[in-house]
C-alpha cells in the first residue's frame, strides 16, 4: 500500500474522534527510517484551547491502535508514535502557512537566495493559490518566496 494512501486511511480513521475530542490533525507521516517504518501522528489544539498533553497523545494512540487492529491496513510491520507537533513545529500544509502569518518563523531554501538559504523573520503573507508567501526580516527586508524554494519552514522559538 502507498504511503499516502496509508495517511490518507489514517486520517479518515481519526476525523470524527478528534472532533470529538476538541483535537486537530496536524500532520501524518509514514516512513521508513533505517530499517524500520514509523506511522506518526501529529495531533494539536486551536490555539485559544492550549497545548498537547500526553494524555492527549496516550487517548489518540489508544483509539487509534485499536482502529488499525480491526482494519489492518498496514501490511508491514510499524511502529505508531502520536505526539504534539511541537513548539517549532514545521509548517508542512497551505493551513499552517495561512494559521500562522503574523509568527515568527525560520526558512530553510534548497537554492541560496540574495547570499543566504537561511531567513528568519515574520510570516507576513501566504497565498495559497500562487503558492506563495513573503517574510519580512529583522532588517525589514520583504523575501518573497514560492514554495518550490523552501526546503523547510519551522516556527521559530524566541525566548
């Protein structure tokens, strides 16, 4: 089975509890590290409702390894890991570039840009049709970037 369809299942599987539960899917994953396979789940909670505990985590890997026991989807042997996408979490889908303009983030490019790869500054704009965004530096300066030029964005922790 592919590994998105396996995501796909996966999500289908948990929509209806995660609502249930006052929870989001952030993201999921099914990939091959070494030797092993991991299914993770990235669960979270709209921002005004806190953050993720590990009972959280404990009550969707529960519901979520019994689902899979009865529907058996997976025809290789996995390991299942449920957690918080955490504080720098990775902004993977257009909702999380849209959820989180006005934040703090860090940006990776494959191609160096203007002398770096690396910016860091405020997620002022995502267009999710032009597959666009546009962070503003500490310097003020306004990079716009298209998706196929982001290695990875993460949002940034400021202590």
């Amino acid at each position: 089975m592919a590994k998105q369809k396996i995501t796909e299942i996966v999500e289908g599987m948990l929509s209806d509890f995660l609502a249930a539960e006052g929870l989001e899917l952030y993201n999921s994953e099914f990939i091959k590290e070494g030797k092993d396979w991991f299914l993770r789940v990235y669960i979270d909670k709209p921002e005004e409702e806190g953050y993720i505990n590990t009972e959280d985590c404990e009550k969707v890997s529960r519901f979520l390894s019994e689902r899979l026991d009865e529907e058996d989807p997976i025809e290789k042997e996995y390991y299942l890991e449920v957690s918080s996408p955490g504080m720098d979490r990775v902004l993977v889908k257009p909702e999380h570039y849209t959820r989180y303009v006005g934040k703090e983030v860090e940006v990776k490019l494959y191609k160096g840009k203007d002398g770096t790869k690396n910016i860091q500054g405020t997620l002022t704009a995502h267009d999710a049709e032009a597959q666009t965004i546009v962070v503003t530096d500490e310097k003020g300066k306004e990079w716009n970037l298209t998706m196929e030029e982001i290695a990875k964005t993460r949002l940034a922790v400021i202590f």
